[in-house]
C-alpha cells in the first residue's frame, strides 16, 4: 500500500488469504463473519461498501482477531456474541455457544406451548442449564403470555443470561436461579426445557480444539455415558410440572433411545422427536404418561 488504507475488500481477502493458508475449515465464511463484525457491518454492507477504506481504529482490531482464530478461538466468541432464533447474545467464559441445532429445540416446542396458550392465561417455563438464556429467551421472545426461569450452576452464566434478557426487552419476563438443576428451582411449569451436557466423559479430549479449548467443560461432560443430566431431569421433573406440561431436550446424535429409555422409567412418554440440519436425532419432546 502507499498510505493508502486498505478497502473493506482488500482486509477480507487477506484474512481468507490467512485462514485458508492456515487450514481453517470454512474460511471464507469465517473470514466474511470476524470482518463483518468486527466493522459492524451486516452482509448486504459487505458488498456495497466493499471499496470504502477500512477506518483505523477498526483496521488495528483485524490482526488481533485474525491472531485468536488461528489459536482456534470461534469467531463468535472473539466477537463476543451471536444471534440466536433472531436474538442478539452476549456470551462469557462460562456459557455454551448457542449453535444453530439448538434452534431446533425452539422450532419443536412452539406448537406444544402454541396449545398450550390457548386454555392457559399465563405459560410457565424453566430452562435448565441457560446459559446465555437462548432457549428461555427465544421461547418468551414468541409468546408474551409467558414468563421464564433460567436456571444453571454457574454465577457467570446468569449474570450472561440476565444481560440478554434485558438487551431483548425480555428483562421482565425472565427470571435466573442458580441451581443444580432442581435443586433451588419452586413452582410448576408448562414446559421445561434443557440442552444439558451430553458427551461422554472420555470423548470431550478428543473434540474439535474450537470446542475443549473454548466451551466451558461444565457444559460438555455428560458423565461416563453422556447421561448423568437426563438422569437427573428425570428422577425430579414430575414434581415440577403442570399437568398438561412437556419437557423438550436436546440431545446427542447417538442418545434418542438411551433417553428414552431413561424418561420413560421414570414414567414420561415420548411423543416427538426430531433431526438436526444433518438428519441426526436432536430433540426429544416427553409428556408425563396418565
């Protein structure tokens, strides 16, 4: 360059240039998203805007960021935050990157809370293990009859979720408990809904980096057969529902029979499941049997 500053253009090249050089699995999409947001820019401003010079400031963020996501780091986590179901998160140390498989869980509830609406005045959910609140918050995001309770172990997961409740104009709809799953949790609910830590113990070293090295362990490790969380769900979710209440779980490509299993000894039927955008099972939908 001869003083020069570089166009939008030019630091997106570049920075593909970088991650394809270094072996990154999507590169350009990687490279379109950091750029993007680190410009606050939205992907229609990405093309239009493409031969204006990058400002300064924004400039000297670029080779920083570039610098975490060849150390692994998610661009999502070097932004600080993602969308989910059409909600803008924070995320922090301790909370799980809300992934678009998880919008499944969401999509598979709502008919349920849907029928749910039309006897009930006010809807009641717990969301167990929040996190960034995505879930819960999604969920209140579609039905303003209901409220919600975010519970998770963790003090800076809620602290996260209470962020994202207030930046969605969900602050007073929501409600954080920090809870070992039932342990502080009161009341009934019309839906409780959870995407626990599933993955076997043993598996969790052999992830992707982006995954051991980012995601909070707490919200990986399932126990010794990725089950301990469903166990624990199970053993007391009775004694927290409505009548006419449902229970939605994410789970593990690999677990749809393993949970099931697990829920219907404690006495729950499972009356849907559904695929991932890859045709792996995802979701679990359970009623207690009458």
């Amino acid at each position: 360059m001869t003083g020069a500053r570089p166009t939008v253009s030019e630091v997106l090249a570049e920075v593909r240039r970088r991650f394809t050089e270094a072996g990154i699995a999507d590169p350009a999409t990687d490279a379109r998203l950091l750029v993007a947001g680190l410009l606050k820019f939205s992907s229609t401003e990405m093309l239009s805007r493409g031969n204006e010079p990058v400002a300064a400031d924004k400039e000297a963020l670029i080779p920083v960021a570039v610098e975490r996501r060849l150390a692994h780091e998610p661009v999502h986590r070097i932004l600080g935050e993602r969308e989910f179901y059409g909600l803008p998160l924070s995320l922090s140390a301790e909370t799980l990157e809300p992934r678009p498989d998880t919008e499944i869980l969401v999509d598979t509830m709502l008919p349920y809370l849907r029928t749910l609406a039309k006897t009930e005045e006010h809807l009641h959910i717990l969301d167990l293990g929040t996190g960034t609140g995505a879930i819960c918050l999604a969920l209140l995001s579609e039905f303003p009859e209901a409220s919600g309770i975010g519970s998770d172990v963790s003090a800076d997961a809620l602290r996260t979720a209470e962020t994202n409740a207030a930046r969605n104009g969900l602050k007073e709809r929501f409600e954080t408990v920090q809870s070992s799953w039932f342990q502080n949790i009161r009341g009934t609910f019309h839906a409780i809904v959870s995407n626990p830590p599933y993955i076997a113990s043993n598996v969790i070293d052999n992830l992707a980096p982006e995954v051991t090295k980012f995601d909070p362990a707490a919200a990986l490790d399932g126990g010794p057969d990725g089950l301990d969380a469903y166990k624990a769900i199970a053993k007391d979710a009775a004694r927290f529902m409505q009548p006419n209440g449902v229970i939605g779980l994410e789970i593990g490509y690999d677990q749809r029979n393993h949970v099931t299993a697990v829920f219907e000894a404690a006495g729950f039927k499972c009356v849907e499941s559904a695929k991932d955008y890859g045709h792996n099972d995802r979701v679990l939908v359970f009623a207690p049997i009458a």
